[in-house]
C-alpha cells in the first residue's frame, strides 16, 4: 500500500537573509566564481521562501548575517537541533568555520541547551531526522564519527549514509524528508547518490519511498522542506512535484535559483528548531 502525506504540523525554522550572499570561493561542484551572482536577486527569493513559510503557519526566526560569511544564508548548515538540543556545526572548510560559533551562540543567548561539536559536521546538511532515527550523511563533508557523537547526544538511532557524488555533497541535496512522524517516517531520494549498501539501507528502512529521477537531482529537488503536506520545492522538480501529488502531498514551487549558485535550495536556507 502506498504511503500517504499524514497532513501538516506547526514547524519552527531558523533562516539567515543573504545580505551578503556572493560566490566567493569554491568549495561544491556548484560554485563558479566566474559567474556573477546577483545578491539583490537573492534576498528577493529568500524572503519569498519565508513569506511561503509565514503563510504556511509555521514560525521563522531569523539570525543577523555576519559580513564575511556568504554562506551563512544556507542555515540548514549551522546545527542539528532534536528535543531542544542543539548540536552545534563544526565546518570542514575554513572559509565556513566561524558560522558554526555564529549559531551556537544565536541558540545559547535564547536558554538552549547547546553542544559543541568535537567532530567535524554541516548541521542539518547531513543530518535528517526522519522518525525517531536522524539519517546521517558522509563521504564528503560530515565525518563518521560525528554520527556516534549526535547518537550518543540524542539518544536516537543514527543511520550511516554514504555519499559518492560531489554534486550531492550534503545528504539534504540528495534525501529529502516528507513526513517525520514515527510511525510512518517517509523521504524521497536519488539512489546514485549513495553507496551500494547504503542504497541498500535505504531500500530497507523505507521500502516505498519516493524515488527522484536524474532532472529531479539535477534542479536540486530533493533539497525540499514539507510540514507533513506541504512540500515547498525546486519549481524545476516537476517530475518530483509529480510523484508528490500521488502521494497526496501540496507541492509548493519556489524559486532559489540565485541561491543555487551557491549549491543550496530551500532545504539548505532552513534551519528546523525541533523542541
């Protein structure tokens, strides 16, 4: 029997306006230097996304962009947060070091708990939380040890997932998760992204998953953000959008192709605060 969208719940996200957005450096498949960025351009379609989210119902904080720091508009980077916990982020590359204590610090001045990172890992870019399990990302960013260090910190089973292509450098642009409820987690994904035996994990944990197609990863698809129903998603994802109505989900296309040029959509723009 084919799974259905369990219906929306209340989110709360915490997002970054992309004041200072450019590409400055390299550090994706996605990044061109040589490709002018327009930051105008780039605010107007971040506020669309929380405007999407405000009239969704769901709360949006926000945290003051610090110069210096082009990237800090990806959110989703900055921490896992489960149970009122926060896992701070801990970057591999330097030119992202200083948002993981940017982050920490926006949860700590607001009485959360906080954890900081001993092991290197990008946040919510590697892991998702599906169920009461957190899907973990690595291969190209995230380290494995940091999946032990988040399992022994929330309690929750992680599950190691093996990352091969660079253009899928984070598990949130090759996974997206549909419905967290425990008793019917649900994502869709893009196997070649992953190893044999973590195509084979998949396949297991979620036998009727969603399964994107080669036009879907390309447009970022999979970087999407659902409350249960709705799924705000690439507007270039049709044939996601598609396989998402059957499902009885909302598609809700917005556009963040100025943001792609940094290698992240809407999913990488937000930040979810699980209490």
């Amino acid at each position: 029997m084919t799974a259905h969208a369990p219906g929306a719940t209340p989110r709360h996200y915490l997002m970054c306006e992309p004041t200072h957005y450019t590409v400055a450096y390299e550090i994706n498949p996605w990044m061109d230097r040589t490709r002018a960025t327009d930051t105008d351009l780039a605010v107007r379609q971040w506020r669309t996304l929380r405007d999407t989210y405000l009239d969704l119902g769901h709360t949006v904080d926000t945290i003051e962009p610090l110069p210096g720091l082009p990237d800090m508009v990806y959110a989703a980077n900055g921490a896992t947060v489960v149970g009122g916990v926060v896992y701070s982020a801990r970057f591999r590359y330097p030119e992202r070091q200083a948002e993981g204590p940017a982050y920490e610090k926006w949860f700590a001045d607001r009485g959360y708990l906080t954890h900081t990172a001993a092991q290197v890992n990008e946040g919510e870019g590697d892991m998702l939380v599906a169920g009461d399990m957190v899907l973990a990302g690595t291969g190209f960013r995230t380290e494995r040890a940091a999946h032990a260090e988040a399992q022994e910190l929330f309690g929750r089973p992680v599950i190691s997932l093996e990352l091969v292509d660079a253009r899928y450098y984070h598990l949130d642009t090759a996974l997206a998760v549909l419905s967290s409820d425990p008793a019917d987690p649900q994502i869709a994904y893009y196997p070649p992204a992953f190893s044999p035996g973590s195509r084979e994990v998949l396949r297991s944990l979620f036998p009727d998953a969603v399964v994107a197609t080669d036009e879907d990863a390309a447009a970022l698809g999979l970087n999407a953000v659902s409350d249960g129903l709705h799924v705000v998603v690439a507007p270039r994802a049709t044939h996601l959008a598609d396989a998402l109505r059957e499902r009885g989900y909302t598609p809700v296309p917005v556009d963040t192709s100025e943001l792609l040029k940094g290698g992240g959509g809407a999913k990488c723009c937000t930040l979810e605060i699980r209490r």
